[in-house]
C-alpha cells in the first residue's frame, strides 16, 4: 500500500519582463515544497538547504529557456560527503528531489555554506521535451549551486545570467527557500547591465532578504529602476510521480534473479521511494506474477 504525500501549501513562480524587454527574469518561491520534502526525507538543515537550492534551480531553469521543456532534471555529483543532489521540475508545476546524505551534520564552524559539502564534481541539467531529451554537463565552480548555475547557462547555452538561491531554516523547519534568476537577451544596452550588475552587489543575502520580505522583495532589489513587470505565474508543489505500478516494474529483473532476496521473514516486500518516502507493499505472488 502506498503512503500519499498529503495535500500542503504550494509555492510559486513567477516570469517577466524588465529593462523594457531586455532582461527575462524568473523567481521561485518553494518554501512550502521544500517543507514538505524535508518532513518527507528527514531531511537536516543543512541537507535541506543543498536540496532546496537545487529544486529552486530547476524551477527556475525550466522557465528561463525559450523553448520551455516538459521536465527538467538538475544533476549535481560531488565527491564531498552531501553526495549525488538530484532535482526534478515539471510543467504542472511539481518539483520532487533526494540528496545522498539527508542527514548530513551542521559544519562546526556553524556556517551554512555548502560548497565543502558537496565537492568537486559535476552539473548535469537534462530537458525533456515530449520524447526527446537534451542534456549539458559543466565543472562544478563554487559548489554553492547559485554560481554553477551561472557558469552553466553561459557555457552551455551562452545565455548571459545571474541567479541567486537562498533558503534559511529555522528551528521547526524553513523560514523561506527560493531564488531569482535574470537574463540578458542579445542586445541589451550597457546601462541596463550596469544598473542590475549595481542592484545585486549591493543588495543584502539572498535568503535574509527573502526572510524579510519574501520573494518580492528579492524582486524588487534586483529589478530596481528596470521597469519590472510579470508575465506569467504558476504555482509550485512537491510532488512525486511514483506509483504502485511503477516501483513494481523495477523490481521486475530483481525478483527474475533472486525473489528470495526481496523478501522479508513474513514472505513480502516494500519498496520505498528515494523521492518522497512513500511506502509500497508487494507479495510473493505479486512479484511472481511479475517475471
């Protein structure tokens, strides 16, 4: 049997327009989602954040691109001990992800950075469109993800960006987690760049402005004197698309090899998802049905 994600609070994002037409722009807000998976997983704060970072980016990746792709999956693999951080955006506005550690400790000098935490390594950020998918692959730069992001749209898509990710936790849970992402289009006449270059380097810490006034204020403080106007918003949720059926599948060619090894002392099996921890059940018989 199946233990359902329950209905919670949902999130949103927002696109637009600034600098009269030559600057897109997204902004996240996923505080509720990330909530929700960190009740989900277990997840510490410092794993939180590392996760909710990257839900923010794949969020607001999947809306930056001209040609919107269905779903879109962010890939971080680092050697240091957060592991493999994946994060999953889709059309319907559903974000779902899983860090290696989810329970990784504060560091001890208490400062919630995660660069040392996730490593050198790679980002991988992968778009489906229908069928098709399209992946890119850049060095790891800072590790802090926001910086990554950046390196990434400009070495693989030449897209001239910044983005900024920030979550703050509390103690019951997280205060604010989201981000902003602005793009230069082509032609984007140097005052424009100079005043949103001056907007972020003097703007507080993304999270603690956030904290203070919730995404919009983070979007207020970047877009300051750009003309700033939304386009478009969708709501934003955790949501995983496990399934009874689909957890089956997988263990197919499992119990094909060794039904023995899947079953516990009573003769069943349970499977859990990495994404939201449901809880799935299955019998001898069905897993024998299944070969």
């Amino acid at each position: 049997m199946t233990d359902p994600v329950p209905n919670a609070q949902t999130g949103r994002l927002e696109v637009g327009l600034a600098g009269a037409g030559s600057l897109r722009w997204a902004a996240a807000d996923i505080t509720p989602a990330l909530e929700e998976a960190r009740l989900r997983l277990d997840l510490s704060p410092i794993s939180a954040i590392a996760l909710g970072r990257a839900l923010t980016g794949a969020a607001l990746l999947r809306r930056i691109f001209l040609k919107v792709p269905s779903r879109l999956l962010l890939e971080v693999r680092g050697d240091g001990p957060l592991g493999q951080i994946l994060a999953e955006s889709d059309e319907q506005g559903a974000l779902r992800g899983l860090v290696g550690e989810p329970r990784l400790e504060t560091p001890a000098d208490g400062q919630m950075r995660i660069a040392s935490l996730v490593g050198k390594g790679l980002l991988r950020v992968t778009r489906e469109h229908g069928r098709s998918r399209y992946s890119g692959e850049v060095e790891l730069v800072s590790g802090e993800l926001g910086d990554d992001l950046t390196h990434y749209l400009q070495q693989s898509e030449q897209i001239r960006s910044a983005v900024l990710l920030g979550v703050l936790t509390k103690p019951t849970g997280i205060a604010v987690a989201g981000g902003l992402i602005v793009e230069a289009l082509p032609g984007t006449e140097d005052e424009v760049i100079d005043r949103l270059e001056r907007n972020i380097s003097s703007m507080e810490g993304v999270s603690f402005l956030m904290d203070s006034g919730g995404v919009p204020a983070l979007e207020r403080a970047v877009l300051e004197g750009l003309g700033r106007e939304v386009m478009s918003s969708q709501t934003l949720e955790y949501r995983c698309r496990c399934s009874r059926e689909g957890l089956l599948d997988k263990l197919r060619p499992l119990a094909e090899r060794d039904l023995e090894a899947l079953l516990d002392v009573d003769g069943k099996c349970e499977a859990t998802c990495a994404f939201c921890n449901a809880r799935y059940l299955y019998s001898a018989e069905e897993l024998s049905a299944a070969n």
